[in-house]
C-alpha cells in the first residue's frame, strides 16, 4: 500500500494531538476535514462530503469551509458540545521547505469561546473545573470572555456540588482523569455539559497575582488545573484574568437545584426560556454587564443584612428622584461591555470598532459621576468615586484612530491623517502617485486625441493604458510598449508608468503594514488599563442593576421590604411573574404571616385554586428582598433565610430513572435534611403519589417532623382534609384554606387565602373546567355518590352498633358459655363513644363524616 503524502502524514501527527476536537486544517483559503472529522462535520454542519486522492486504493472522506466565514461553522459545533483546533500555516510558504509548517493556534471549546457571535451578551460563559480530595470538593468557575474567577470549596458530599453546579451557565467541566466514572456520567447526563481532562496541577508562577488570597492548597491546585487548561487551549496572554474571589456559601442565601427549578428564577420548567421567570420581570438593565450581574444575583441572594440594607437605600434614592435616574438610564444605554471589550483587548482579537466603542464608552464617565452626584443620599453620591475617567485612554482613541473604520485590522483605513510621520509619506506618495495616474490620463488623451484611451490597473500586469482597437490607427508608431492584447482593446505600458506604479504600490504595501503595526502597539498600550476598565466595568453593572430595580419597583408599584428579627408579615402579596402576565387588576394578592406560634401554615383548597402561586410568591418575595429589590406587595416585614427548599410540581427524573414520586422524596429528603429553624421549606401535595394511606401517613410524619426537630418556616398544602386535625397536635401549625365557592353546578375560584381548612376538594369541577367529556363528568359525579352514601351508611351502622355496645355494656345481648367477656373500655374509649354519641349525622356532608370518621378511629388505634 502506498504511503500518505507530506502533507496528510502532517495532518494525522497533528490530529494525533487533537483526538477528542474538529481539526480545521488550513489548506489556501479553506479549512478542511478528513476521515472521521470530515464525516461527523458534514453531517453536522450540513456540508457537501467529497473525497480525496491520497494515493493510497481508498479516497479519503474530506470536507471544507471557507475560512472567511469559519466563524459560523465553529459556532454550530460548539453549540452543540463539539471542540474545534484551529491548525493554521505558521510560516511563509515562499520561504518554507517542503511541506508549509503548520500547528494548532487555538483549540476552541464550549467554555473558552470569546468571539460575540459565539456569546450571549446578558449571561457569563463559564467553563468550570472541579477537583476532589479525600472526601471535599472544589469548584472553580472562570470566564474567559470577562476574565472573572471564583471558587467554592465544598466539605459536605458530591450532592452539594451537583446542586451547585445545577442551572449555572456552565457549558464545560475540566477534571482529572481519576474522577470516578459514575460521577463523570452524572456530571454528562444531568448536566448535559461537556467534560474534558486536565492533570497537570503544578502551579504557574505567572498568575501568582490571580491567587495572592488563596491559603489552602487545595484551591491552589484547583485553580491551578483550570488556567493550565485554559492556556493549553488558548496558547495565549491571559492578561485580563482577574484574581480569584472565593465564594463563602455561608453569606448567601442557598437555593438547591430543585428550588431553583421549582421557583423558575432566570428560566421555566417546560420552555426553558426567560420569558416568564423572575429574570424576566426585574430584568430592567440597560448594560450587557449589569444584566449578568443581575443573574448572578438572583442566583446568590445575600445573608448579610447591612449590604442588603445599603443595596435598598440605593434602589430607594433611584426611586424617590425618578428624573435623575431616567437620566441615567439614558446615559448607560451608551456604555458598552467594558469586561468583554476588556478581555478581547487581551486575549488580542480586538478591531478598531471595539476601540471606538470603549471610547465612546468612557467618554460617558463625567456624566455619570454629575448624575450620581446629584442625588441627595450620600450613598449615592459616595458611587461617583469609583467612576474613574481613564482620559490617557481615551485621548490615545480620539487622535489615533479614523471615525468609521473596516472590520479588518490588515487593510488598512484604521489609522487617522497626523498620527504617524512616517505613515502620512507613504500615505503622500501614494496619494501623489494616484493624483500623477489621472493627470496622465488626461495628458495621453490630449496628445492622442482618443476620448476612449484609461489608464487602468489589475493586480497581473499593474497599471496600463488602454485603447480600443478602433483608435489604435491614432496612437504614433512606438509611442507605448505592448503589454496585452484583448478582443477589442489593447493593452500599453511606458518606463515611467512602471516606475510611478512600483512606488504608489511600495507605499501603499509599506502603508498597509505599518498601519497594521500601529494598531497593535495601540493595542498593547490598551492592555495597561485592563485593570481599571474592569473595575469600572464592576462600578457601572452595580449602578445598572439597582437602578433596573428602582425601575421595575415603580413600574409595578413594589414596596420596600423592612427586615425583622421575630415575625415575617406580607401584607396584600402578589405573585411577580404571574401579575405581569395576568389582565391588569385579576390578580387578587393576599396576606402572609409566620412566626414562633404559627411557623407551619396547613393550606388546603381544589386544585387550581391557587396553593402554588401562593407558596411561590412567598419566595419569590423572600427572593427579592434578599437581592436588594423592593417586593409586590403593600408591606413587608421579612425574616433573613438561610435556605429555602420547594417541593412543587410533578415531574419524572427520566435520565436518573426516577419516578414522580421518587423525586417528590428525595426533594422533600433534601429539605428536612438539610434545613435549619432559619429556612424556608415550601411542599406541595406531599404524598399523592402513592396509595392514600401511604400518602396522608407520609405527609403527617414530614409536618410532624419539621414542627418538632427543625422548627423551620413551613408552608404545606394538601388535599388530605384530614391532616387539618393536626391542628389540635402541633401548637405551632395553623389550617388556611383558598376559598372556592359553588355555583349552579361550578366551581368558582375566589383566590382567597382565609383561615381554618376547606370544606370541600371540587375535584370533579376541576375536571369539568378541563373540558373532559360530559358523559365522564356524570358518571364521575355517580361514583362520588355511591362512594359517598356507602360511606355515610356505614357510619351509620357503625354508630347503631356502638349505641346498642353502650346501652347493655356489652357487644352483644348475650354472652357464649366458653367465650371472653367483652373488654371494658378504656377512658379515651369511653371519651370516643361520647364523640360518636354527640355527632349530627344530618348536618355533615358524606365527606365531614368520613373525615370524622377517620379521626375517631386513628384515635382509637392509639
């Protein structure tokens, strides 16, 4: 068999190196693909697949894309979890011997992408690393795009790490080839992000500035295995990198992956989109940084009380001074992303028109420090100082670069008239050569007499004068040296054009290089001041946040929460997403109250009445205020949460091959294990997914549990009525209902929250709002009867029998020789004989009297 040419036994040793990526091996103006590659990419990329002659009896499978539009063929891929190694030529062919030298210049991978085409603007792209020791865990979050880092060392499980890990916006892991495999596969299939491999932990001394806070040497090795990482597969500067900030999960407010789904805070559960979560309604930035920041909160609400407190007074200032602040709305819409244009500016992929976008950017700073200073709190005011103007910068912007500049930093156009001496000569010459071109034109067509006669030029034979060859019986014998014969033209040159075309294209060369050349030096001059644009990238997101909060405050008339140490208490609470998505003024808001004698609140009520939107709103509300935005509702006393776990909605875990109900225990698990009398603990309709019994024994045990070892804040709701007896148990439980109310054979949902339990679950006016068949409806309807009336007769016999039991003494009239004599009753018996004695059949409902029913006799089996 023959063997591979130079160039495919280049490739294969290259794509050796690169086994787990796309190999974009630059070829002319292509990347192309072979083998494997070529067809995965086709089929991904819905490109044509050809083949190649490599001299061997098979062709190669080869595929391309141009490498002026590569940028969005990489974009699909890594969309879709794939890596991409660009392998470009890294020597001039005209100098190279044999094969053209060429190596891997960036691998580009779902976590370190940094082009804008490849970014969402409003969230951080995050590549992750995680490390294990012994039996801790640490996390390090980086994006490349901003240079931000950040750690979380974890002491209590791997559940930890997948809860935290859950909803952030992270596309890519980086672990050590010895994480155990099953962990790998829970990290691939709940998380659906892409893993890659990084051993090497030895510390890099050139980011000591990145890690100067980090004491325990377990962070330094995480750290450590992520920018080894990222430098592997970058192979560049990583200047903008800023130090790590360890993240105390102890300071904020913790949300498990359940609550945040639950709770949709920055997407929904069915759509998985912003449209409708909490993100959606606060969402009133104005900045592509202060939008990510926003996420961030909203994923991390504070414990700290005095930051909530100074975070609040701000929103509270940007909210009284509504002209102020529309002021500087306006003026913010003007500021671009300073942490992106940042880290492009480092990472060396910046054009001129994201300089003049950084400059307009901070040409914006006076402003804003004016605006800010015209607040009346000080807190406001103290914001201005951190606004620092970089005028060096933006000096160095206005007098070098053109207003309008190309996209392409290689052509030219880039560099303002007066910058450069030495750019304004070859910028004269060539002007001057191009001015000697046309005055030449217009000479030759003078002496000739030939209207037609040009002088043209083509990048083969350079300039040229031209006649037609109807003229050419005007031209005087050896006037001009033929160059080019055409089919009605032809084609001239003179010494002295020649000589004017070597020096207007010397100059123009020699132009375009040195313009070039400048642009990176201006470049490089950027690069000092990274560290101030990204603090006052931070400065501005701060400022954009809160004043989006005054924003959406006013907007939907939300109310500054106070916060209090003994009793939470929400007067007219709504729900933040569903009022905004609801006709003006349907949604009816309702109180909340919970404190050391009512900490568990029982709510019962039909479906669809609304038990849900008021557990979720209680949270969301809690949510709010803990990230420093006012809250919907008419006032708000609230308590600081340390956690807060939902178990609301039902849905299969398909993936970990869990059940509804499975998942309804393990959420409620994860609550009651792992709350404190500082949490907030929401469940809903624990239980209904198994038998009745099971289902009311299991929910009683969870609300008798929390009331008497966590002590946590609870809301519980339920269809088990009978459950609202606990009431007389459990000191610290209170029943509330949502009032529902019948109506000519409907059921019509009043959305009230009162107190005591409900009366009646409508179950089948639920159904029939449903639109279920009315022939289903009414043979429903007939089953509920005869349920109904079965019970009802034999509560009915049951109590004949225990009046006659009562009236002899006995259990029957007479006793058998041989038999035990009836056993006497205790004191609580005779207690429940009285009960039975005293209840008025006629005036309960069947249901009343199977609840009852049930009551007397868990009491008797005590």
């Amino acid at each position: 068999m023959t063997k591979n040419t130079p160039m495919m036994e280049q490739y294969l040793k290259i794509k050796a190196e690169h086994q787990d990526a796309f190999l974009f091996f630059r070829l002319g103006d292509f990347y192309e693909m072979f083998f494997n590659d070529a067809i995965e990419a086709a089929r991904e990329l819905e490109i044509t697949l050809t083949k190649r002659d490599s001299g061997k009896q098979e062709p190669i499978p080869m595929c391309g894309v141009p490498y002026h539009s590569a940028a969005n063929y990489i974009k699909v891929l890594v969309d879709k979890g794939y890596k991409v190694a660009i392998c470009e030529q890294v020597e001039d062919p005209k100098s190279a011997k044999g094969v053209v030298k060429r190596e891997v210049i960036q691998l580009i991978t779902p976590g370190t992408v940094m082009e804008k085409n490849m970014l969402n603007e409003k969230e951080n792209n995050f590549i992750a690393s995680l490390s294990h020791f012994n039996h801790s865990y640490v996390i390090v979050y980086s994006d490349l795009s901003t240079g931000e880092n950040r750690l979380v060392l974890f002491e209590n499980g791997w559940d930890a790490v997948l809860h935290e890990l859950y909803h952030q916006p992270i596309k890519e892991i980086v672990i050590s080839s010895d994480l155990p495999e099953g962990l790998q596969n829970q990290l691939r299939e709940r998380l659906h992000v892409t893993l890659s491999y990084q051993d090497e932990v030895t510390f890099n001394a050139e980011y000591r500035s990145l890690c100067e806070n980090l004491h325990d040497d377990r962070l330094l090795t995480s750290l450590s295995r992520l920018l080894n990482y990222i430098q592997y597969t970058q192979k560049r500067s990583l200047e903008h990198m800023q130090p790590a900030e360890i993240i105390h999960l102890s300071s904020y407010l913790s949300l498990d992956m359940y609550s945040k789904r639950n709770l949709e805070l920055t997407e929904t559960m069915m759509k998985k989109e912003k449209y409708g979560s909490l993100l959606w309604v606060l969402d009133k930035t104005v900045t592509a940084m202060g939008a990510r920041m926003l996420k961030k909160w909203l994923e991390r609400p504070l414990l700290n009380k005095q930051l909530i407190e100074e975070r609040l007074e701000i929103v509270d200032r940007f909210y009284q001074q509504f002209m102020d602040r529309d002021d500087l709305r306006e003026t913010l819409k003007s500021v671009y992303d300073l942490e992106r244009l940042a880290g492009r500016i480092a990472f060396g992929n910046v054009n001129a028109r994201d300089l003049l976008q950084l400059k307009e950017s901070l040409s914006k700073v006076p402003r804003l420090k004016t605006i800010l200073k015209q607040f009346s709190q000080p807190v406001v005011q103290n914001l201005a100082d951190q606004f620092n103007y970089p005028e060096a910068v933006v000096d160095l912007l206005e007098t070098s670069l053109v207003g309008d500049p190309p996209i392409s930093i290689k052509e030219g156009g880039i560099i303002k008239d007066g910058y450069h001496q030495q750019l304004d000569t070859y910028r004269d010459a060539s002007r001057n050569g191009k001015q000697w071109i046309a005055e030449l034109e217009r000479k030759e067509k003078e002496e000739t007499n030939i209207k037609s006669l040009k002088v043209g030029y083509n990048r083969v034979f350079g300039y040229y004068i031209e006649v037609t060859k109807a003229n050419l019986h005007l031209l005087p014998e050896g006037k001009y040296e033929r160059k080019q014969t055409l089919t009605n033209a032809e084609r001239y040159i003179t010494p002295e054009l020649k000589e004017k075309e070597q020096l207007i294209l010397e100059a123009e060369e020699k132009s375009v290089e040195l313009e070039y050349q400048l642009f990176i030096d201006i470049r490089e001059k950027m690069k000092e001041h990274i560290p101030a644009l990204q603090q006052l990238a931070e400065a501005v997101s701060y400022v954009d946040v809160l004043q989006g909060f005054a924003t959406v405050s006013e907007a939907n008339n939300y109310v500054r929460p106070t916060f209090v140490e003994n009793q939470l208490s929400i007067e007219k609470s709504r729900h933040p997403v569903i009022e905004q998505v609801m006709k003006e003024g349907t949604f009816v808001p309702n109180d909340i109250v919970l404190n050391e004698d009512k900490s568990i609140l029982l709510i019962t009520g039909p479906n669809m009445s609304g038990k849900s939107t008021f557990m979720r709103q209680l949270a969301l509300t809690v949510i709010m205020g803990q990230i420093g935005c006012f809250v919907p509702c008419a006032s708000a006393d609230l308590l600081l949460f340390d956690q807060i776990f939902t178990r609301i909605g039902a849905a299969d875990d398909l993936v970990a091959g869990q059940s509804t109900f499975m998942v309804e225990m393990l959420e409620a698990n994860h609550a009651i294990s792992n709350a404190t009398d500082r949490s907030l603990i929401l469940l809903d309709e624990i239980g209904r997914g198994t038998s009745t019994y099971d289902g009311m024994a299991l929910a009683q045990a969870i609300i008798e549990y929390i009331h008497n070892h966590i002590h946590a804040k609870t809301l519980f709701s339920t269809h088990y009525h009978e459950l609202t007896d606990l009431e007389q148990t459990l000191p610290r439980l209170k029943n509330i209902h949502v009032r529902a109310e019948e109506y000519e054979g409907n059921v019509v949902f009043l959305h009230q929250i009162k107190e005591g339990a409900a009366d009646e679950s409508y179950g089948i006016h639920v159904a029939k709002l449903a639109e279920l068949p009315p022939s289903l409806i009414e043979r429903a309807s007939s089953i509920l009867q005869e349920l109904e009336g079965t019970a009802k007769s034999q509560l009915s016999v049951q109590q004949s029998e225990t009046a006659a039991t009562e009236e002899s003494g006995q259990l029957s009239f007479f006793i058998e020789e041989g038999k035990q004599k009836p056993k006497q009753h205790t004191t609580e018996e005779s207690d429940i004989v009285r009960d039975l004695k005293d209840i008025d059949l006629f005036d309960m409902t069947p249901m009343d009297a199977m609840n009852e029913l049930y009551r007397l006799q868990k009491k008797l089996r005590k």
